[in-house]
C-alpha cells in the first residue's frame, strides 16, 4: 500500500462522511449543532490533506508531512466528536444551558472566544437528534474518526518502513 493509496483511501473516506453529514442536513432536515459544524470543519481539513498528498504524492519526509497533518486533523475531529458525545451523556440537569446561534456569535466575538465557547458545548449539542443502531451520529462521528486515524497511522507506519 503506498501513500499515495493511503491518502486516496482517507480522501475518500472523509469525502463519503461529508457527503453524508450534508445529505442528513438538505435531504432530512437535521440542523447541525456548532458542535457538528466543527466536526465537519475537521473532516474537510482530512478531505483537503488526503487531496493535496494524494495528488502530490510525494517521496521522503514530504510524505511524512501530510499523514501528521491528516492525523492532527482527525485527532481534532476524534476529540470534538468525543466531547459531544460527552455533552449528550449528561444528566439533562447537568447540561450547558442554551447559547446563542454560531453566526451571531462569530459576528459579535473574536474566533478565539466562539471556539472556547462552542467547545464548552450547550443543550442543542446535548439533543439526541437521530441514532442509528442504539449509537448518535455524533458517536458514529467518533467512529469515523477513529477509523481514519488509524488507517492514516498505519499507513504512514507502512510508508516509513518502506523507505
């Protein structure tokens, strides 16, 4: 398996979980939560990686490049994800209160302060909107990531043992 494939692999697989996320979104209705937002922002940043390294293609420690960067940014989705199904396994008591919408807050707030705030999380995160077999599609979410990072780790072990 080389780089290159791998990179194909992860575009495609972050590709079909984009595609998805907005079929759920324009075909079914479901709003996403900033939450969401930020795990789709992060399945983009592996899409756009695996694209740049897979049209690349590069030898040496080029390759090396792109798989931490694809890691980094699935390890980023793996966590956001991680936190809102955190958020979603709380007592309803125990849950943020509701805040503002993402628009109004990157329109009134530095970005800095919008990604701690959407971070800490709040209700609409919390809502268990859709679930497919016992599992949240913020949890499948996780999976997806997980799955990723541990194909683009395995393939950078693979690429650094071929070299």
């Amino acid at each position: 398996m080389t780089p290159r494939r791998v990179m194909t692999l992860g575009l495609l697989a972050s590709a079909a979980a984009l595609a998805f996320a907005y079929l759920l979104e324009f075909g079914f209705g479901l709003e996403p939560c900033p939450l969401c937002i930020f795990q789709r922002v992060a399945m983009a940043g592996v899409a756009l990686v695996c694209l740049a390294g897979a049209l690349h293609g590069p030898l040496g420690w080029g390759r090396h490049v792109y798989f931490l960067l694809a890691t980094a940014s699935a390890g980023v989705g793996a966590a956001i994800a991680g936190r809102h199904v955190w958020l979603q396994s709380l007592p309803a008591d125990q849950v943020p209160a509701c805040g503002p919408d993402l628009n109004y807050l990157l329109d009134v707030m530095p970005w800095a302060e919008v990604l701690a705030m959407v971070l800490r999380g709040d209700a609409s995160c919390a809502d268990i909107d859709a679930a497919f077999m016992g599992l949240s599609l913020p949890a499948w979410t996780l999976v997806g990531f997980v799955l990723l990072l541990a194909g683009l780790l395995w393939g950078w072990l693979a690429a650094r043992r071929a070299a």
